[in-house]
C-alpha cells in the first residue's frame, strides 16, 4: 500500500497568491499614508516654527504690505515643504537601498508629453488670467516676483517628488497599476490642499482643481516613461503665475 501523499491544490496556491498582493497593496497604502502625514504635518510645524523670525523682519521701505506679507509666507512655507519632503523621501530610499534620483531625476522625459503638458499649462493660464487671477496689481515688483520664484521652485520640487515619483513609485512597488495609482496620487493631492477651503470664494474650488490637475500630471509622469521633469516644469509655470496673485487675492478679499 503506497502511503498518502498531500498535494497542494492550484486554487491554493493562486489564493496565497493573492493574500500576498493583497498584503504588500496594504502595506504600500500605509507607507504612502504615514509618509503624507510626515509632510503635511511636519511642513505645517515647520512652517509655524519659523514664522517668529520671518515676521519680525521689519518691512523695507520700497515694499508692498501685502506683497510683503506673501512673500514671507512663501519664504516659510516652501522651506518647509522642500524640508519635510527632501529628507523623509531622501532617509527612505536610503534605507531601502533604492535609488532617489531614481523617482524620476535621471530621466529628460519624452517629446510627446512635454508638448502635451506645456500646451494645456497655457491653455489653463490663460483661463485663469482672464479672471480674478489676472485683475491682480504690482505683479512685477520685487518682492511679488520673490514670492512668485520661491512658491513656484519650492511646490514645483517638493509636491512632484512627492506627489508623483515617491507615492507613485512605491504604488507601483507594492502592485497596484497605473490607474490606480493616478487617483490615490490624485486624492492624496486635493487633500493636502484642503486648507485652502477657507480662503477659496467657493470653498472648494482649489482643492478640487488641484486634484484634477494633479491626475492629469500623474498620466503625464507615466506616459513621460516617470520624468519628473515635464510635471516640475507645468507645476513651476502654473504656481509662478497663479499661487501669488492667489494669496494677494486671499488678503484683499477675506472673506470673499
């Protein structure tokens, strides 16, 4: 009599599978989430750190109170942002033993997706500068184009670093497909900038035209073979133009 022998059933097999997938899918989410709690809480922390010091510079003479007051703004928030996203991404591939400029530095990008990119960033400003955007005075004085440059390379670097080559390198990582990774990288981009709602005329149109955009910057990441290039440019281009003239409007209309 032969003695019995198990045999591990394919369904078995294609479940553990399955549970496996399933797993590092979970486990991408929350590295993901716990990494986006790291910047939004800890650029707001430094944001407020260092606003004693910025706010007791005393006003040059020559300078907008207004202009003035966001140009500081910018000045603390985007240290910050290149602060809390530069070192956590930078201490997380190290420890993983993975490549930073790997996220999408050391790649120029294809042609298609540069074309495509910019032409609808200029689509979409001239719609913005044909409103309220583009109503807003003293544009070119020194400190409007110092907060136009620092909010513009500060979001630029840290929210396509972060928004696109980390979260959706490590999606991509942990199994999930494109698609999937364009709208959890999309909402995870609207909520960061939920804290706009209450400065918006409408209460939600910013962060519901950020996420937008950012879904459409995350299908440019993919079809521009993962550049970070083409979508640091449209980023740097739109908040340039938008983000200061925003605030000024902020400051001038509360409330509005």
């Amino acid at each position: 009599m032969k003695p019995m022998t198990s045999a591990t059933s394919p369904d078995a097999g294609e479940d553990a599978a399955n549970a496996a997938t399933t797993a590092t899918r979970i486990v991408a989410v929350i590295v993901c989430a716990a990494m986006f709690a790291i910047f939004y809480f800890g650029s707001s922390f430094l944001s407020g750190a260092a606003a004693p010091f910025l706010d007791a510079l005393a006003k040059p003479a020559d300078a907008s109170p207004i202009w003035w007051d966001v140009a500081k703004h910018f000045a603390r928030s985007g240290a910050a942002e290149l602060i809390a996203v530069f070192v956590p991404v930078w201490l997380y591939c190290a420890l993983r033993g993975r490549s930073f400029a790997d996220l999408g530095f050391n790649r120029a990008g294809t042609a298609l997706p540069w074309i495509v990119v910019l032409a609808v960033e200029a689509v979409l400003l001239f719609i913005e500068l044909r409103g309220p955007i583009g109503s807003v005075g003293e544009r070119f004085t020194p400190y409007a184009l110092y907060a136009s440059v620092i909010v513009a390379f500060s979001a630029a670097f840290s929210e396509e670093l972060f928004f696109r080559g980390f979260l959706m390198d490590e999606l991509r990582r942990g199994g999930f497909g494109v698609l999937p990774q364009v709208v959890i990288s999309m909402l995870f981009f609207g909520v960061a900038h939920l804290s706009y709602i209450p400065k918006d005329i409408n209460g939600w149109t910013i962060p519901v035209f950020t996420a937008l955009a950012g879904g459409f910057w995350s299908l440019i990441y993919v079809w521009g073979k993962r550049s970070l290039w083409p979508t640091i440019t449209a980023h740097f281009i739109n908040d340039f133009v938008v983000l200061p003239a925003a605030f000024y409007l902020f400051a001038t209309h509360p409330g509005a």
